[in-house]
C-alpha cells in the first residue's frame, strides 16, 4: 500500500513539473521545432498520439502499479521461504484457516512453505526424561521428582531413573491426530506405569546386587510402551537405573545381613581351605605308600634277579664243570687206555693234576677218620714243604 502512494504522488508530480519521461510536452515541442528534421517513424509516432499518452498520468500511475505489483511478488516470494532450525521436525499450518498439512514432514534447513504457513515444531534429537532430585543440566530435559515404588518384599524405595526417547519423523502426522502436541506427557504416564509394575517383580536388594537384569528389565518395558501404548510414534533409545535409596533402618538392617552374608562366606572359605588341606595330607599319605610299595617290590625283584642270577651261575658252573670231566674222560680214553675212568679215578686225576700244576699251595691230607691230620704248607720260597701236625 505505502508503495502505490508513493507511485501515486509521482504521477501527480510530473505533470506539474512540466517534464514527462518517455516523451512528454517538452519532446513533443522540440519534435515540431525540428520541423523537416523529424524522421518518418516519429511524424507516425505523432499521428498516433503516442507521445502524449505516454506522458499523461495514467501512463505514469501504470508504471508505478507495475512496479509495486513486481515488489509484492518478490516480498510475497522471499517470505515464503522459512527456516527450520537444525535440531527440529515439523509439519505445516496454514496461519488463515488453522487447517494443518500431514501431505510431508520437514527437518531443519530453509523450505518454500508460504508465507501464508507456519509450522509445528517436534524435537528432532534424543529427549530426556529424569525422575531425579535436583535441577537437570539440560534446559530441555523434563524434569519429575523421584519415583517411588514398592519392591516384591514390601519395601519402599525411592529410585533415580532417567530414560530418553527420539521422536519418530514418519509418524509425526499421525502423533499429531492421535495427541496433538501433548504426546510427551501421555509418553511419560505410561511409561512410570509400567516401570513401578516391572520394579515390584524385584526385591529391593535385587535393585544393586542383579543391577543388569533390572536395567535389561527397564530397557524392553520402555520399547514395549513406545510400541504398544504411544503406537510407534516414539522410539525408545536408552533408560538408565541411576540411584536407589531406601529408608534408614532398612538401609542398616541390609548392611548388617551383607555383614553376615560376608561371614557366612568366609568361614566357607575356610571350612574349604581346610578340606583342601585335608584332602592333600590324604593324596601324600597315598602317595608315600605308592612310593613304599614300589621300594619293595623293586627290592624283591632285585632279590629275585639276583638270587635268580647266582643260581644260574652255579648251574653254569656245575655244567662246566660236568662238560669238563667229560672232555678229560674222552681224553683219556682215546690215548690208548684199556678201560674208561671211573669217576673216583677221574677225581683222583685232578687231585694229583691239582698238586702238580699248584706246588706252593697249602694241602691238608691224612686220615680224616684219626686224629691225626697233616697239612703240606709251602715255606721260603715256596719250593720247599713241611708237614705239621694239626
């Protein structure tokens, strides 16, 4: 509107100055001054009457439309392209009617929605929900007092809890039918619904002794209420279990069974190491008696071979002696004797022989049935012999 006055009051302006452009009074004047001058195209230029109209107010008040009418566009153009910041989705509304566009979802960035639109904006990162004492870091995160359940034995407890969430993109349009833009707190009714009804399963040491299967717990009753209960329009991304505090005296009544429970334990241990022990004075005792047992069997087995070994020698011997005895009476019986030896003769024959090949050695001969014995024993140099009477 300010431009077409504007273009209004310059068309009223011109004609009182007495100049126009685009051939006005003064140009037709200098045309009719220049006479034969003129050319073929401006005397036809003139029988038209062209260059009169172009310099008449609605000539010039057309310009100035124009010109507003082009502004216009461009503005009208330039405010219809609306940046999305980077961390958000949204879907469109038309700002006249109110009616609301679910035809596409938008992430962060400049887009040509019209200038006659705005948009509806969702959390396009990870939301944060904190049942926790104190104020959270984050300005977006919701933050709930503490939640306080009762546990399978019956004990109270109060537990820190933090869970985060993603909006889905693809189901924001139907997110909006269903909730509008309240999603977050029916998100949050059911989901600490659910996690007091999977916490009371537990008993209240179960919350810090089996600390995982209570988070792996908390995880699928999280991604069951973002599948079941919010329709898939959120998507759950991590729950975390970060404190729990019970009441005083059964806080000391625990520390007192965990005491005894480490008691318990210990003396287990010991009663163990003992037996241990016990168990390791029987394998020694068990194996100082291998040990014993094979001594004596290795000792009785040396006896035997030895014993064994001896008697085999003398059975040598005795065959020796036998193969000898009998190589002399087969020498002897093929020299030419008249008669094989008997065996006191071949006896005799190794005495004598003995006696002959041995003379420095000691003889006891005699009657062994008197009482006298003589013993031929070699004296000096061994040539010579005495007898002595025994």
């Amino acid at each position: 509107v300010t431009l077409a006055l504007m273009a209004e009051q310059y068309a009223v302006a011109w004609p009182a100055t007495g100049r126009y452009p685009l051939g006005g009074r003064d140009s037709v004047q200098d045309e009719e001054s220049a006479g034969s001058g003129d050319d073929g195209a401006g005397s036809v230029f003139r029988a038209a009457g062209l260059s009169s109209y172009c310099g008449s107010p609605q000539a010039n008040m057309g310009i100035g439309c124009c010109v507003c009418v082009c502004l216009v566009f461009l503005i009208c153009l330039l405010s219809s392209i609306v940046g999305l910041h980077a961390t958000k989705l949204a879907i469109t509304r038309n700002s006249l009617t109110g009616v609301v566009n679910f035809d596409r979802t938008y992430r962060g960035g400049r887009h040509l929605i019209g200038f006659w639109n705005s948009y509806l904006e969702f959390p396009g990162t990870i939301q944060s929900v904190e049942w926790l004492p104190g104020r959270p870091m984050e300005s977006s995160t919701r933050d709930l007092s503490p939640m306080n359940v009762r546990t399978a034995d019956g004990l109270m407890v109060e537990l820190g809890i933090v869970a985060q969430y993603k909006v889905v993109q693809d189901k924001i349009p139907e997110m909006y039918r269903a909730y509008k833009t309240d999603y977050e707190a029916f998100f949050i009714s059911n989901l600490r619904s659910a996690l007091q009804s999977q916490i009371a399963m537990f008993k209240a040491t179960d919350l810090y002794s089996k600390r995982f299967d209570v988070d792996n717990a908390l995880m699928d009753v999280c991604h069951k209420v973002c599948k079941d209960n919010v329709y898939g329009y959120l998507s759950c991304w991590s729950i975390q279990l970060m404190d729990v505090n019970l009441d005083a005296r059964i806080e000391k009544a625990n520390i007192n069974q965990q005491v005894e429970r480490q008691k318990q334990s210990t003396e287990q241990m010991k009663q163990q190491a003992s037996l241990i022990r016990s168990k390791t004075k029987v394998m020694e005792s068990d194996f100082d008696r291998q040990v014993k047992i094979v001594n004596v069997q290795a000792e009785a087995e040396a006896v035997n071979i030895t014993k064994k070994a001896k008697s085999d020698s003398e059975f040598n011997v005795q065959q020796a002696k036998a193969a000898a005895l009998n190589v002399i009476q087969n020498t002897l019986s093929s020299s030419g004797a008249a008669a094989a030896l008997s065996h006191r003769e071949i006896l005799k024959y190794l005495e004598d022989s003995a006696l002959i090949d041995s003379t420095g050695g000691a003889m006891v001969y005699g009657d062994f049935q008197s009482a006298t014995i003589f013993a031929n024993s070699a004296g000096g140099g061994g040539r010579q012999s005495g007898l002595q009477e025994l």
